[in-house]
C-alpha cells in the first residue's frame, strides 16, 4: 500500500507514523508473549487464550471497556473468566 493511498498515515509524517506504529506493534507483542507462554503452560483453550490476549491488548492500550459486551457475546467469555486468564 502506498502512502498516497493510505488513509491512516499524514503526507507530512508518513514514515515518522509508519516506524511508530511498527514500534507500537512491536510493544504490543512484548506485552503478550509473556502471558500466551504461561497460558500454554496451563494447557488453557486456544479461544480463551486468543480472549485472553485480546483483553491484554485493549488494557494495554488504554481501550476502554476493557472487556464490553459485544466482546462477551463474540466469544462467549464473560470478563471474569477473561480477566482471570489475562
């Protein structure tokens, strides 16, 4: 995708934006790889595991509800059960 194209990234600052977003993944990741390692080790399932790292993520992030009702009915986790995995 060019930067022309892309409706995300500023003309003005597209690298700048491109780099901080790849950094931004890139921290992202490091604040879930921790928490999937642990989850395989208790031999959770992959469904809550994927919740789990959608949970950590959003509150990572600062995305607020963490857990809202749309994600409940999605997945079929209440945001007990996520919480206490994550």
């Amino acid at each position: 995708m060019s930067l022309e194209s892309d409706s995300v990234v500023d003309k003005e600052n597209g690298f700048e934006q491109i780099v901080d977003n790849v950094y931004d993944r890139a921290d992202l990741f490091a604040m879930i790889a921790p928490h999937v390692l642990e989850m395989e080790r208790e031999d959770f399932d992959a469904s809550l595991v994927a919740a789990a790292c959608v949970y950590v993520a959003r509150k990572g992030t600062g995305i607020y509800p963490i857990w809202p009702k749309h994600l409940q009915v999605t997945t079929g986790q209440d945001s007990t059960t996520v919480e206490r995995v994550a």
